[in-house]
C-alpha cells in the first residue's frame, strides 16, 4: 500500500502566526515522524501589537501543554477580565464587555430574560451589576473560575495581555525543543507543480531550497504563497470597517495593574490601551479617509496617559479576508487569512482557529479539495460572523457627530447583522448558532452597552411573579457584590 502522508511540512513567516502552527504542529504530530521546517527573515518585521486575548486562548495553551505561571512570567502577561469601552455613545459614556457570563451559575441564556423583565418592571442597575467578571475587574480584584457548576465564582471567565514578541519566542522555543527546524533566510522565488500547481519549494536568497508537502503560509499581510503565489483574491469589507491604519507605541508599566483592556471612541477611530506586567501598550486605530495619518499620530499621543517610551509605529491594513485560505497545498494562517482590526482581540483567536481547522482536516499529500472546501466554508464562516460583531460596534453607536460616525450610523449593514438585531429589538433574543465564537453575553454586553433595547422577553420566564423577579435580582446584585470584594486583589491594589 503507498504511503500517501504528509512527511514535510513547511512554514512560511514567523511570528505570533508562525510559531504558534509550529508549536500545535510540532506537539500534535510528534509521534507521526513529520519533518516541521520555519522559514523566516530576521530582516522582515512583525505586525506585533496582538497583546490582547479571549479566553479561547486557554483551549490553545493546553494542546500545546504549556504552564501557564511559567509562560505569564515569560510572556509579561497579565490577566484580562474583559474590555471597557468608552465615548462609543458619546464622551462621558462607558460600558464593559465582560468575559464571563451573567447571572448566577447555570442560568444562562435565560437569565437575560430575566434581567430585560426586570428592567421592564423598574430595575434600574446597571447591567454590569449582574457579572460577577466585572465586578471584579471594577474592583481590581482577579480569581480563576473554579470546576463548581454551584459557585458564583465558576461565572468568571478571563484572558491574558501578553508582550506578542515574547509570546512568539516562548513558543519557538516550545517549538525547536519538539524537533522544528528553523531557517533563517528571504524568499527569492517559489516552485510550483506545472499540472498540480502545488507548491513543491521555496527557494531561498541565498541559494537554499526548501521543500515540503504542506505548506502553511503565515507570511502576514503579504501573503506570498496563498495571495501572490496562487492568486487568490481577497475580498475587501473597508465599506462595513472603515478603519485601515493604526498607530502603536508603548509607556511605562502601571503601578496597580488593570485587569481589562479599553477601547476608547476618539474622532476617526478608537484608541486600545493594554496593561501589561512591563508597559501598557497604546495604539489608535482610525480611517485615513476621515484623518491623516499626522493628526492621527497627535490624536494617540494626545490619548496616552503618558509620554511614548519608543516612537510610535504605524501600520496599514485592509480590513477583509481571503477569498480562499485553503488552495492546493497551501493554508493561510493569520494575517495572510484575512484581517480583522483588534476591536474585540480575535486576531490570536482566529490564528489559533485556524490551526484548530487544520488539525481537524489535517489532508494526505493530495491535499483532497474536499478538505479544502471544508475549511474554507467554516473558517470563512466565523470571519463572517467576527465581522458582524465588529460592525455592530459601529453601526450601534451614538452620541457621536464626527463625520466617520455619522457615517457608520447611516451605514448599510450586513442582511446577517440586520437580522439579529431585529430579533433582540423586538423579542430580547440573541441569535446564534452552535459554533459561533461571540456567545450571548459578549452579544449582550454590546447591544446593551450601545443603547440597543428590546420591547419584550421570552415568556418563558412568566412562572415567576414581578415582585419574585425583582426580589431574586436585588438578591443575586448583592451576591455578586459581596464575591467581587472577597476575591484576591491584584498587585498594588
């Protein structure tokens, strides 16, 4: 019988992208013989500024085995509760999207019924008095979910801010000490199967040949396999996500850390501001239509708490994806996939999903375009519904007269979009599927948070009486509060 498996494995670029394929791979197929080959340039920098995670990042730190005290310490890491958004309904309002769920343990979905009644019958607190995630963000306060479906504290859900330059030399290392091969070296040209057009090698500036049966192009924004190699297309969503620039710099380390991230609504834009054990980072992401890139660099500035430690970087985009990220025996992870500005922290995510798909499609050397579809249809479905999350921050907003604002109110929005918000107008229902990344509380925070108000719940929740409804939501208010302020406080708090 012919031995049809993959026995060479290629990957282009380093990075967050690069290192984090070569270590699942390197972890996932090591008992299968594999030959896993890193190519890349110490001469070609890094995006870089993906400091800022979601929780699936722990599903992805444990197929990898990796301890999370040693890679917080290596990483500068910091524990991230959710993010704060502020100025998104004008200058003096904020929210929080908080990583875990509301209510008590295990009502779930359900429970936000309870709270659109509640509201509906004269409950006038705040949305965030019922997460107990964000209470204790508010409180500076920090404690792992535990195992006990019956404790308060199993609602909490959290990330991590982490340096992604030491992120990704963390897991070189994870990497090279499983077998990966790195290669230090430019492109010069590639090669390319005449009848197949599979990717047979990558030639290298300085004569080396790199061959390999699978090649995974984590290459960035160039995508230089799947984009300029095989020519696939990339469709261009600028007309829903406007923003296309984004400034970067980094100041000093805070003296009592913040457990959140914070989006904060500016002119063209949004600015993100990210806590870490050693800086906080600081970026502005903004629309070059609406502001040049001089006055945007001003805006970040201006925006920072205190001066640049370096000089700001500035980096371009174009917001969209892959038409294709899967063709022939090639597969686009990360940037060269597709870009999603870091409004809600998914780049990381949807590297690690990539990765995830690929493991789970992992092809013979054929590469069957089946597989390939396969992908393709499911990858291609979350970066829809990531984009529709992103677009509703947009589209929800108000309190803002700035003429990249006005437009994004006006703005024609996805049918899929469309649909989902009519449902909670006019029902409370948030409407998903199975595998959607965004579950009903991120949805909730955002719709909530930006002004959006059902006119009615699911009448399920009628068996309770009004007065029992208030009664157990002024109850659970005054339980969340007590637990916030019995967690552990963070450093310097």
């Amino acid at each position: 019988m012919t031995d049809t498996r993959i026995r060479r494995i290629v990957i282009l670029g380093g990075g967050t992208a690069g290192w984090m394929t070569a270590a699942a791979l390197s972890r996932a197929l090591q008992a299968q013989g594999v030959a896993i080959t890193l190519v890349e340039s110490d001469a070609i920098g890094t995006i870089g500024v993906g400091e800022a995670t979601i929780p699936t990042i722990h599903w992805f730190n444990q197929i990898i085995g990796l301890d999370e005290r040693e890679f917080m310490a290596a990483t500068k890491a910091t524990a991230k509760l959710g993010i704060e958004f502020v100025g998104w309904n004008g200058p003096d309002s904020r929210y929080f999207h908080p990583f875990g769920t509301y209510g008590p343990p295990g009502d779930g979905a359900m429970f936000l019924h309870r709270l659109i009644r509640g509201r509906a019958d004269g409950d006038a607190s705040p949305s965030e008095a019922y997460s107990l995630t964000a209470q204790a963000a508010r409180a500076g306060r920090f404690a792992r979910p535990v195992p006990d479906r019956r404790s308060l504290v199993s609602t909490l859900g959290y990330a991590y801010h982490f340096d992604a330059g030491l992120y990704a030399r963390y897991l070189r290392g994870l990497a090279e000490r499983a077998g990966v091969a790195r290669i230090e070296g430019m492109v010069a040209s590639v090669d390319q199967d005449a009848g197949s057009g599979f990717v047979t090698a990558l030639r290298l500036a300085d004569g080396q040949v790199v061959e390999g049966d699978l090649f995974i192009d984590c290459s960035g924004l160039r995508a230089l396999l799947i984009g300029e190699t095989l020519g696939i297309g990339y469709d261009d969503w600028s007309h829903w996500l406007p923003c296309d620039r984004a400034w970067a710099a980094p100041s000093a380390a805070e003296t009592s850390l913040t457990p959140f991230t914070r989006a904060t609504a500016a002119e063209a834009g949004w600015r993100w501001r990210i806590p870490l054990q050693h800086r906080v980072g600081n970026g502005y992401v903004f629309a070059s239509r609406f502001q040049d890139e001089a006055a945007a660099r001003a805006s970040l500035l201006a925006g920072m708490e205190g001066p640049p430690l370096a000089e700001p970087r500035l980096i371009r985009f174009t917001p969209g994806m892959r038409r294709e990220a899967w063709r022939a025996n090639v597969v686009a992870i990360g940037l060269s996939s597709g870009f999603l500005e870091p409004l809600e922290s998914t780049s990381i995510h949807l590297i690690q999903s990539g990765i995830a798909k690929l493991l789970s499609l992992f092809p013979a050397r054929d590469c069957s375009p089946l597989l390939a579809r396969q992908f393709n249809r499911v990858f291609g479905q979350e970066m829809h519904d990531v984009r529709d999350f992103l677009i509703l921050h947009y589209h929800a907003t108000g309190g803002r007269d700035e003429p990249m604002w006005r437009e994004r109110q006006a703005m024609p929005i996805p049918d899929t979009l469309a649909e989902r918000i009519a449902h909670f107008r006019a029902s409370g229902r948030i409407v998903l599927s199975s595998d959607e990344l965004f579950r009903e509380a991120s949805w909730f925070a955002v719709l909530d948070g930006q002004g959006e108000r059902p006119g009615d719940h699911n009448p399920l929740i009628e068996t309770n009486g009004r007065e029992d409804n208030l009664r157990q939501l002024a109850s659970l208010r005054a339980e969340i509060a007590r637990t916030a302020v019995s967690l552990p406080p963070l450093p310097g708090r």
